[in-house]
C-alpha cells in the first residue's frame, strides 16, 4: 500500500478529479488523504499536517487561477518535508513547461490521471522506479523525463463512482449543501479559441476517441447513492457540455423521471438542441442550463472565439427554451481584444434580448497556449504578456468603462431599459461604486440552484474570503508592455481580500522565490 495526500484550497474548488482519483486508487489498496488549505493560518501548521499524515505523496489538482497559491505551498512542503509532490489537472495540460521552470513539483500529470496514478503508486509501493510511467513528467537526477502518453480509456465505467467521502466525511458543510456536482463525460469536441479543451483534445489525436461518456446506468446508480447518503435539492451535471449525445440524453432524461423525484441541471450547447430534445430533457425533470455567448457580437464570436454560432441561431433555440420553460442563464465575456464600449454593449443588449434568467460575467483572460492568444499576438491585438496570460490590447481605450459590466450586466438583464443610458453609466468615474451589485449574481444562483437561504448564508460565511475576493483571487498576473514595462494587473483582475497571500508568506522565508533556469526536458 502507498499513500497520496490531496492538497485543495478550499472547499468551493470540490474536485470531482481529486474524488475519481481517490476511488481507484483505493479499490486498488492505496490510501488517500485529502486537506484544505483553509484549514491553516500558517505555513507550519500545514507541514505539521503533511508529516503527521506522512503521504508517499503530496498531490495537488491545478487550475491555473491556482498556482499563485498551491506553487509556494507545493515548494515549502517539497523542501520541508522531501515528500515528492505531483501537480495535475487543467492548469498542467496547458503549461507544464512552465511548472518545471517553477520549481516546486517533481511530477506532472498531464491527460487523465487514473491509470498514471495507480501505476505510480503501484511502483512506489514495491519501491520501483516510476519515472516512465505514462501521463507523467517526471523530475529525475539526469533532468525531467516526459513520457508518451496512455490512450484515452474508452470505458470510464470501468472507473468506480467519485469518493465523495473523502471531502464530505471531514467537511459536513459539502455534504449538507444542496447542490451536488456530477460529471458523465471527459472532452469536447468543440474548439472555442479562448478554451482549455482544444489542448487536452490534441494531446489525444490519434490516440483513441476523445469524447468520452459514462453508461445512463452508471449515472443513474451514481445519483441514487449520493441521494441515499447526502442530503441533496438539485442535481446538477458540471460537464462542459450535457447535451451532446441526443440519444443519450433523451434516453436519459426519461430514465431519471421514473427514478428520481428532483430536479436537475446542466451546461448546455446551443447548436445541438432541437424542440425534441429540449422537451425532453424538461419532461425528465431538467430545470435549467447555463450556456455560453461569450460575446454578442455576431462576428467577433464566429471569427475570433470560434464559436461558431450564429445570432440567429441563439434567437432560435432560446425561443424553444423558454417556450418549454427551460431557465437559462447565459455567459459573457468582457474586455476581448478590440473590442469597443459600443461592441460591449451590444453584447449586453443582445444577450438581454434572449431574455434569460441571469448573465454571469468574466473578464477575458487570454491564457497561453490557446488559440485565441496566438490569434491577438499574431494580430497585434496582444499589449503585453504576464506568466500565465496575455493581456489584450485596449485599442479603443475602453476597457476602464468596459470592466463596469462586471455589476452593470446583470442590472442591465434585470431592467433592459436602463440599456439607454449604458455608455453614459459606464463611463461615469463613480460607476465604480455600483461594483456590489454584482452581488446580484449569486442571489440569481441561489434561486437557480434552489438552495435554502439559511445554507446560502452559511456557505457564503464559511468561504468570505473567495467570494469577497472573487471567485479570480489568485489570478494577479504582472503584465510586461512592448517595452518591456512592467505592470501590475490589479486593474484588469478582481483584488484579493482577506485571504491569505501565500505567496508573501513564502517569500518571507525563503527569497529563492524567483524562477530558477529550466532544466531540460527528455522525452521517453
Ligand atoms: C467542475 C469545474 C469547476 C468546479 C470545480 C473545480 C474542480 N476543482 O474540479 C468549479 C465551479 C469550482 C470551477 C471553478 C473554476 N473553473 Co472550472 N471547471 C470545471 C470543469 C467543467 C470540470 C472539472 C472536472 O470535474 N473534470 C472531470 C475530472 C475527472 O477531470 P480533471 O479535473 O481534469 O481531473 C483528471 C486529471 O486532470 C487528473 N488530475 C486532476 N488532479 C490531479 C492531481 C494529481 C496530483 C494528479 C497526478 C492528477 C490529477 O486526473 C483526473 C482524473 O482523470 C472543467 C472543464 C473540464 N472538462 O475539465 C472546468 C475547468 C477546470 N475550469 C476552469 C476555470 C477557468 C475555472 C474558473 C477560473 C472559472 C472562473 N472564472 O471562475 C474557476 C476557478 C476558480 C478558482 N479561483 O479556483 C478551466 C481551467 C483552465 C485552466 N487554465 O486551468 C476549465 C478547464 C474549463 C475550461 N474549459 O477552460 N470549475
Ligand atoms: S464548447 Fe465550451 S468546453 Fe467546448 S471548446 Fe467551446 S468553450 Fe470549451
């Protein structure tokens, strides 16, 4: 038997990833341990866990919002402890060059991590070398070895269901909340330009099929125990998209309704909804969907985000979607490359015209290695690079006025027609002030996703920090102009306050925080 110790952040970042992990490794005779960073105040607290626990292993699942905080954690307890830490998840597909030149891992998981965990922790147990298994890369004493990769397993069912336990059994407040997450597919076969999945799907090519689903049974069996063990209100499916798959689905959703008496919800994709499935999926209880527009500038989205969706297509379906009282809640992005007050605006005004029940917003980050970077560097549309992303270029001079909508959106969908006074309001310098309502967002969430008052308040207290700071804490990226300037992005990203800035602290100790050379990287 060896041991992996999971290091999250906190509890709002519930990895389904971390759980599938943790059950095949232990149907396998591994033991896995789970801490949260929001458990500790200090550095010292944490390593005292690490060395009480005393993994074989410290893993921790990255997206790239955050590194800022697990990349000096990972480093302090590499050093303090000499337990080897391993890094997976999105943020490694994309940027795993860039994690060897951070100097805090001595293993990268890239792909899905299953069968690359079980082996390496196959290897550890009898004390073998582990430094050609698949899906890794792998710090030795001669540099880093990267390996080819496994295909991807077409039979997830083969996978047992997500260790829920290993949250919930330490934190009731995960198991008690209303919500509780599933996923039923890996991929998307889509190739949206600002987007992760493209990379993970090249990372495949001609390895095996990409796009990949559970059975309906597998699901369903799913549903039912979390049901019987955790108090749950709303069944809600995190794929990146849930409707691919028209068989599946209808199939699906008849199933369900016979099964279960609650409601469900899901992301959702425009080109592939027809009248049919939408009947569907609301007569087997699906109460509402998010999807993407992303920006509602017709052009802009085809060509530059290639989403290849047309206005008059979202007019269509959201037409069916609301005839079948299917609740929507619609993305957008802000502050693109060139884009214009005026072309903001009009995402707004056409994102209000499909009437839907909330508009979340996010402000563009372009992160390195997607298309759409390449595509504002190549167009000159890219005025600066951070580590992690590049910054658009504010050609219009905008962005200040643009960054508003982060609170003006969602008052603009409530009340469409305060849309006539937009570029007024927008522009004004104390529409800052107005930046609490985007508070609004959360109130639309809480009714969506029927979750009772009491717990909302309960939750929202228990994590203050992350949401007063933003769901983006941790995204603070330096920018470096064209002439080499560099700025900081506070203007740009939500602040962090409140939270722990484990960076600093880091620093406060050990000075060799800078970047070290990169090492060299052989691949097997
Ligand atoms: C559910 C979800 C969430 C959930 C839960 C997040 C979580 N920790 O899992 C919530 C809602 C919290 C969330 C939040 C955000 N998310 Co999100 N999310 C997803 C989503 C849709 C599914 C994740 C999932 O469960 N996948 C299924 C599991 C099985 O796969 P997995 O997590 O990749 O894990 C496998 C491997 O990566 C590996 N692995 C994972 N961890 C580890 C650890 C070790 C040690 C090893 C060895 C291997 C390993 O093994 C696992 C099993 O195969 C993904 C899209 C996607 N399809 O993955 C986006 C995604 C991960 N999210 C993304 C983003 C951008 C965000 C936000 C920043 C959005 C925002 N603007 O607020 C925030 C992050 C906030 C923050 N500051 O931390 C991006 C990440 C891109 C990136 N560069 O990192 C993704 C990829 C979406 C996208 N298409 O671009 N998200
Ligand atoms: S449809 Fe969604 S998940 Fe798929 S590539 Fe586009 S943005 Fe990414």
């Amino acid at each position: 038997m060896a041991k992996i110790l999971f290091v999250s952040d906190n509890f709002l970042n519930e990895g389904l990833g971390i759980m599938y992990l943790s059950s095949y490794l232990k149907e396998n005779g591994h033991e896995v341990d789970l801490t949260l960073l929001q458990d500790f105040k200090r550095f010292d607290s944490l390593i005292d866990y690490v060395k009480e626990s005393a993994p074989d292993i410290v893993g921790f699942s990255v997206m790239t919002p955050q590194v800022e905080q697990f990349r000096p954690v990972s480093k302090m307890i590499r050093e303090q402890t000499g337990i080897p830490v391993a890094w997976g998840g999105a943020h490694c597909m994309f940027m795993h060059e860039e994690i060897i030149n951070y100097d805090c891992t001595d293993i990268i998981c890239i792909g899905d991590g299953e069968e690359a965990v079980l082996e390496m922790m196959n290897r550890i147990e009898v004390g073998e070398d582990y430094s050609d298994v698949k899906n890794l890369i792998v710090k030795t004493d001669e540099g880093w070895v990267k390996n080819s990769m496994y295909p991807p397993e077409d039979n997830l069912d083969k996978y047992p269901f997500p260790d829920r336990a290993l949250y919930y059994d330490k934190y009731p407040l995960m198991a008690n909340f209303a919500v509780k997450r599933f996923i039923t597919t890996r991929g998307c076969p889509y190739k949206c330009s600002y987007c992760f999945e493209p990379t993970y799907f090249d990372m495949y090519k001609g390895k095996g099929k990409v796009f990949r689903r559970h059975s309906i049974e597998y699901v369903l069996e799913e549903v039912e125990r979390v049901l019987e063990k955790y108090p749950t209100r709303r069944v809600h499916f995190c794929d990146d998209i849930f409707n691919l798959d028209k068989h599946w689905v209808k199939e699906f959703s008849g199933r369900y309704k016979k099964k279960f008496d609650l409601d469900w919800s899901c992301n959702i994709e425009i080109t592939s909804l027809d009248e049919d499935i939408i009947k569907a999926m609301v007569d087997g209880r699906c109460r509402g969907g998010t999807f993407g527009l992303e920006c509602g500038v017709e052009e802009t989205r085809i060509n530059m985000l290639n989403k290849k969706i047309t206005n008059a297509r979202y007019v269509e379906v959201t037409d069916m979607l609301r005839k079948h009282k299917f609740n929507f809640i619609m993305n957008i992005m802000f502050c693109l490359p060139n884009e214009s007050l005026e072309g903001a605006i009009e995402s707004v005004r056409f994102g209000t015209s499909l009437k839907p029940y909330g508009i979340r917003v996010s402000i563009l980050k372009m992160y390195k290695g997607t298309e759409l970077a390449n595509y504002a560097i190549r167009n000159g549309l890219s005025e600066g690079v951070g580590e992690f992303t590049y910054k658009a270029k504010d050609i219009h001079g905008d962005f200040d006025k643009i960054e508003n909508m982060n609170w003006a959106a969602t008052m603009f969908g409530r009340f469409p027609f305060c849309l006539r006074f937009a570029k007024a309001l927008l522009s004004k310098r104390w529409a800052r002030v107005l930046s609490p309502l985007q508070y609004l967002n959360h109130w639309e969430d809480i009714q969506f996703f029927d979750i009772p008052l009491w717990q909302s308040l309960q939750y929202f207290w228990s994590s203050r920090d992350v949401f007063i700071g933003g769901m983006a804490k941790g995204q603070e990226d330096t920018y470096r102009d064209e002439d080499g300037v560099v700025h900081s992005a506070k203007d740009v990203f939500a602040k962090p306050t409140g939270v722990i800035d484990w960076n600093a602290e880091w620093k406060k100790g050990d000075t060799s925080a800078k970047q070290e050379n990169k090492d060299q990287i052989s691949i097997n």
